[in-house]
C-alpha cells in the first residue's frame, strides 16, 4: 500500500469519542461525500457515494449509531470498486450535519470537534504523499467555501495551509513537513507520524550530505581553477624574465607554487621559511597575478 493509504487504514481504525465529535465526523464525510439523491418510494433520500471501504464502514456505522437509520449499501466493481450508501432523508439528519449547506449550524467549538471535522475530511477525499519523495498533504473539496473552513480549522491548531483551484474543485494543502506531522498527530495517526518523522530523518541527513559533498566539490573547483591560473600567471612571468626582478618574498612564493600546484594556500604558507598565514600567501599570489596581468596589456611595463 502506498503511505497515503496507510494513513487512512490507521485513522479508520479509530471513531472519535462523543457524540459532539461524531457529528462532526459524519458532518465533514458528509461534506465530502454525500449528495441529495431522488425522492425514492415517497421519501427523500442522501446519496453517498465513496471508493473507500473504511469511509463507507464508518458513514454506515455513525449514521446508524447516531440516527439509528437503517443504511442501504450496495458495492459496484468497474475498474475501481466503489460503494454507494442509501440513507433516509430527516430533518433531524438534514440540520445535525448540515445537509443543507448552513455550515453556521455545525458546532466545531471544542478542539475534538475540529479534530474529528479534519479527520472526516481526509478520510474521504485526501492524500498525503511519500515523505521519502516530497511533502504534501491535500484535501479535495467541491467548493471553496468548503476549503477555507479547513483552512480555518487548521489554522486554530497553529498551521498555515494553503487553498488553490483545480479544474472544478477547490484544494485544501500542507506543504510543509513538519506542518503535515502535526496533522498526521491531529488524526491520530501516530504510527503513520513516526514512519514519516523517520524518513524526514534520512532524507535530512541525505539533502546535507548533498549539500556538504557540493560545497566541497565546489570549494576544490575553486581551489584548482585559482591554483591553475596562478601556475600560469608565474610561466607567464617566467617566459616574460620577470621573475627575476621581483622582490624575494615573491620570488619564494612563485617558486613553491610551481612545485606544489595542487596545495592549499594554508599548506603553502608553511612550507615558506619564515612561514606565512593564508592571507599573506594570497596576498602575494594575487600581487603576482596583477603584475602579469599589466605585463600582458602593455609588454613594455615592468616592476613599478
């Protein structure tokens, strides 16, 4: 299974305490899942409609235990198996879980309440991907006023999602990873949490390897590239016979360059007798390279 699917098989596994926090459960599967169906037999009838098993067991189970209905369920198999569940209209069940659009009417007050509100959500129409690949947590809704209460009741536990349209619906996000840990948390989903902490762990220290072994790739570039033009800044004024008119301290630091092209300028500066620090030696490399720089513009000029 992928671990967006093991997320919702640990999460199905747990029903929220209460009866406040079961409403708001079924209220937010309902939201996601549920539509008007047509008046069947006389009497008006909710469709809801799901390719999750474990949202069509709970939908079954909550509306059962919380409106003692009696759910018609039947199952079809295309390419995907999906389940439709068949349930009795009730002014009751219209205003608990607000059938009828009026999201006012929801109490989502108490934090089990928003808890099991975000829970329901993403359990019907939510993803999250591999956390050794990418961060991403989202959430499909049908409108955007859907979204922005998810995003609300994010917020009030402290994490910043986004929203965006996509084709006709309107997309709750975490991008974030340790903002999609918490909501991991905020399902209950805690074993799904330590798998993903664990490969936050790895792909960390993997993305800082990365960055420490490019650093010193491009620290030893840049090491050679400098070494390689001083090298061919002393030839040149070597071949130019200036480098026996140029102070003794140049004279020595041409010299060990010339014979040790690939040392750091640290090490070179030890082996000059008297040694010399690291900015010393690149002060006098650079004032070699400078030198060879004027003679190579006018070859007339020399040591001012």
């Amino acid at each position: 299974m992928s671990f967006s699917q093991d997320v919702k098989q640990e999460i199905a596994g747990k029903l929220p305490q209460g009866k406040k926090a079961e409403l708001a459960y079924l209220a937010a599967m309902f939201m996601q899942c549920a539509r008007r169906g047509p008046i069947s037999d006389g009497a008006p009838y909710i469709l809801f409609h799901t390719e999750n098993f474990q949202a069509a067991r709970i939908c079954f189970t909550l509306t059962k235990k919380l409106f003692n209905i009696e759910v018609d369920v039947s199952a079809r198999t295309s390419q995907i198996q999906t389940y439709l569940l068949k349930i009795p209209d009730s002014p009751e069940l219209t205003e608990s879980l607000c059938i009828n659009g009026n999201m006012d009417a929801l109490d989502l007050s108490g934090q089990e309440e928003k808890k099991a509100f975000l829970t329901g959500a993403f359990l019907c129409t939510g993803s999250v991907s591999d956390p050794s690949l990418s961060y991403h947590l989202e959430i499909v809704c049908s409108s955007g006023e859907r979204a922005s209460l998810l995003r609300s009741l994010a917020s009030s536990f402290g994490m910043k999602a986004g929203v965006v349209r996509r084709k006709n619906h309107e997309v709750f996000y975490l991008k974030d990873g340790s903002q999609i840990v918490d909501m991991l948390g905020i399902m209950d989903a805690h074993v799904s949490l330590m798998n993903m902490e664990n490969s936050r762990i790895v792909r960390d220290m993997r993305n800082s390897i990365n960055r420490r072994v490019n650093c010193e790739a491009a620290n030893i570039r840049k090491t050679v590239s400098a070494s390689v033009r001083q090298v061919e800044d002393i030839r040149f004024l070597e071949q130019a016979g200036v480098l026996r008119e140029i102070s003794p301290k140049l004279r020595q630091i041409a010299d060990a360059r010339l014979d040790n092209p690939d040392l750091p300028l640290k090490d070179l500066g030890e082996m000059l007798d008297p040694p010399v620090g690291k900015s010393g030696v690149n002060h006098r490399l650079r004032k070699l390279s400078e030198l060879a720089d004027r003679i190579r513009k006018d070859p007339a000029c020399r040591i001012s």
